[in-house]
C-alpha cells in the first residue's frame, strides 16, 4: 500500500470505511458526564465519525446515543421531549426508548402496529472517569469500558475537558505525539504556566532543542521516547504514551497534574479533542481546577455554552504580534492547548500529506501512522482482533526519567510505565 492511500485510509472514519469499522471496535469518548447530567435531563446532540446523533438519559438513567434524525419525516430529535420513558420527537409526536425503539405513535391509529416496524440506530453508554463512553461497533464484539488510569481515579484527582478542533483528528493526534514541538511552540510557557513551571525537567528541554527520538511498539500502542542531553552521562527521557486507538499520554513535569488526550474524530474534517489532567496519588489542587476551568494548560478557553474556543481561526486566534516578538509566546498565541489546536488548524482541514517533508524527529509520527494503518487493515482483511482492548494495554503511563546513556529508554523505565498505584510515578 504506498503511503499516501494509508494516509487517505486513516483520514476517513464514515460509516463503512475501513479506518471507521476500525474505530467502532473500541469505546468512543462522546460526551462529558455533566452534559447529561441526570435522569430526564435535556437531550444533546454530538456528531461521531460522521453520524450525527443525540445523547440522552430516561428517567431509569439509562444513557444512549440515538440518531438524530426521527425516521418519521426527518426531524430532529434534539428538540425532542425527554418524558422520561423515551425521547419523543416534537413534530408529529413519536417516541423512542434507549433501544432505540418507537414505543408510542400517537399520530397514527389506536390498533396500528406500525410502531413495532421503526427503530432508530441505537448506541449502548456507559460513564467512566467523568465521561460518557460509547460503543458504536457490532454488538458481539463489544469489548469491557477502557481502563485507562485517569479514568479509574477518584473524581477529586481528575478533571476532564473537551473542545471542538476544526481539523481531521489523524494531525491532531499526531500533535500529541510529537514531542519535539515542546521546544518551540510551546518554549515560553513553560515557566509560565502554572501547570509546567519549575519543573526540573524543563532545564533540559530548553537547552536541548535537538531531542533524540527512538520509539518502540508497545502491546497497545508505542511507547515514544525523546531524550536529551542532561548531566553526568544521562539522558533526560521523555516518554509519551500512544495508546490505540486515540489515546495519548503527555511525560509528566515534576508534580505537576499529569496530562492527556484523547482526539476521536466528529467528521472528516473535525475533531473533538479531550483533555485530561490528573495525579494518580493525591486530588488536583483548588489552583490547578481553577486554572483547568480558565482555560489554561493543555484546556482552553470556550465560548459559553458551547465547546467552540474563544480563540480560533476567524480571530486568528487571537495572536499577540508584540508578545511573539518580546518572547513572551512563541507564536504570539496563549495557551498551550490553544497554540496546538491554532497550529493543528493552521495546517488546513484534511493535511495534504504529500507536500510533508517528515524529519528524523518525526519517527513517532510515521510508526503511529504505520501502526494505525495495520491494526486497521488486520481488521479489513484479516478480521484480527483490534489491540489495545485489554486491560493491561491501557493501564499504562508517561514519564520523565533520567537514564544512563547508553541504557535503552524502554528497558531503562520499564517499571514506571506501568499504571499502578503503589509505583509513583516518574517525574523530575
Ligand atoms: S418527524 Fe418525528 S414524529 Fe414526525
Ligand atoms: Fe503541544
């Protein structure tokens, strides 16, 4: 297969691509628990690889996500009535239950059994780790809810946000494996956002703009090591998680909250991208809720009541030219998570991958793309099982470590990769 038919692969997750059948095999994060937040709450709307849908909890808190079109006559359900034992569509008054079945057909005869014949697509939820999970592939293969660490915590060690991307979520994804933008893009936040400053790490990312990259499969993923020069015959690793099939793990600095994402596609050409801070042995702090809710660190900004940023491409978002030019933000854009999405963005809504020109510091890139592409088509040809499904793939963790030169990263930090709770994690 030459590259750039992997890469047209990878980009399209519609219903009956091969990279969405794909997709379908595992939990999708859709929407944040307080998006429905009780029984017989206001139904949602959230667009998924393409289908359009509408969330929404009956007055048993069952969840589901329905289509969002009632196979009347095409209307809405998202101004749909949540009575409680259904959604009922405002129009001609149906009503489905979390089945998806038509329950009620009052427009139609006392006697008429059309009602039975109507169903509407219907995909099973579940909450975990303050998030609505859900699974849209076939149902004998519904695999057990992702045990990813931040998702297993306590609320009081979590806080999970999302935000709309204008971009394919293949460059998104590939933002958050791509360690060696730290050094640029990111350079002067470093000591200026709460979330990062002080770290000792930081040292060596600033004077180290030449990382080294070697990456390794890991039996859910790859595990992508940056390293740079440190004292007396050490490397500074960095190792980013890449856990299939959108899930990614940021190194951690110092004792800061940990971060992560998870970037699962809306259409071709959006993204939701979630992000996620947590610690895994003791609650966020009151400062760093307050800086999550502000928007800052890997989070950003919304607009209110929507997941749209502040910032973004019609206000160029919001580039500061003096703060670029006094070193006060690389690119004149604040906030971490605002200057990866503007970047991501900036790349146009699909990337035209056959104008790239990938690097050695790219190597994450190409083997994630290689490694999305086998699963996938393992899938396609050969109906192999997806990876990472199990347990023990998605219990995993980053980490910054000091290593001997000459020791393997992988080998060398084996132990502290693994998501346990007696294992603290590895940071400087
Ligand atoms: S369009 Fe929904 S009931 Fe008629
Ligand atoms: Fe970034």
């Amino acid at each position: 297969m030459a590259d750039l038919d992997r890469i047209e692969t990878l980009v399209r997750t519609g219903p009956g691509t091969i990279m969405g059948n794909y997709l379908r095999r595992y939990w999708v994060p859709a929407l944040l628990e307080s998006e429905l937040p009780r029984a017989r709450c206001a139904p949602v709307r959230v667009k998924l690889m393409g289908e359009e849908l509408v969330g929404f909890r009956d007055e048993n808190n069952r969840i589901a996500l329905v289509q969002e079109w009632c196979p009347h006559r095409g209307a809405s359900l998202f101004f749909g009535r949540n009575e409680g034992e259904g959604l009922r569509c405002s129009f001609h008054g149906w009503m489905y239950d979390v089945t998806g079945q038509c329950i009620d057909m009052p427009s139609e005869p006392e006697q008429s059994r059309f009602k039975e014949r109507i169903s509407l697509t219907s995909y099973p939820c579940e909450i975990r780790g303050g998030v609505i999970w859900t699974y849209m592939g076939p149902k004998e293969s519904q695999p057990p809810l992702p045990d990813l660490e931040w998702s297993l915590l306590p609320e009081s060690h979590r806080f999970v946000t999302k935000r709309l991307q204008e971009s394919n979520y293949l460059q998104a994804l590939e933002g958050g494996i791509d360690s060696s933008h730290v050094s640029f893009l990111h350079r002067y936040d470093l000591e200026q956002e709460p979330l990062f400053m002080a770290a000792k790490g930081n040292q060596y990312l600033r004077a180290d703009t030449h990382p080294r990259f070697e990456v390794v499969e890991s039996p859910g993923g790859l595990l992508i090591g940056a390293r740079r020069e440190a004292e007396e015959g050490k490397y500074y690793w960095r190792i980013t998680q890449f856990i299939l099939p959108w899930f990614t793990l940021i190194p951690p600095f110092g004792d800061h909250a940990m971060g992560g994402h998870a970037w699962v596609p809306v259409d071709d050409e959006n993204c939701l991208v979630w992000s996620i801070n947590f610690h895994p042995h003791r609650a966020l702090t009151e400062n760093e809720i307050e800086g999550i809710k502000s928007g800052s660190g890997i989070h950003a900004a919304l607009q209110a009541g929507t997941f749209r940023t502040v910032a973004n491409k019609r206000n160029d978002y919001l580039v500061d030219r003096e703060a670029q030019e006094e070193k006060r933000s690389y690119s004149g854009i604040f906030g971490v998570g605002m200057q990866d999405s503007a970047l991501q963005e900036s790349i146009g809504p699909i990337q035209d991958r056959s104008r790239e020109h990938l690097g050695t510091s790219d190597v994450g890139i190409v083997m994630a793309r290689r490694r999305m592409v086998k699963a996938a088509l393992a899938l396609h040809e050969k109906n192999i099982e997806p990876p990472a499904l199990d347990s023990a793939s998605q219990k995993v963790r980053a980490a910054s470590i000091l290593l001997p030169k000459g020791q393997p990263f992988a080998e060398g930090a084996n132990e502290v990769l693994i998501a346990r709770e007696d294992v603290m994690v590895a940071t400087l």
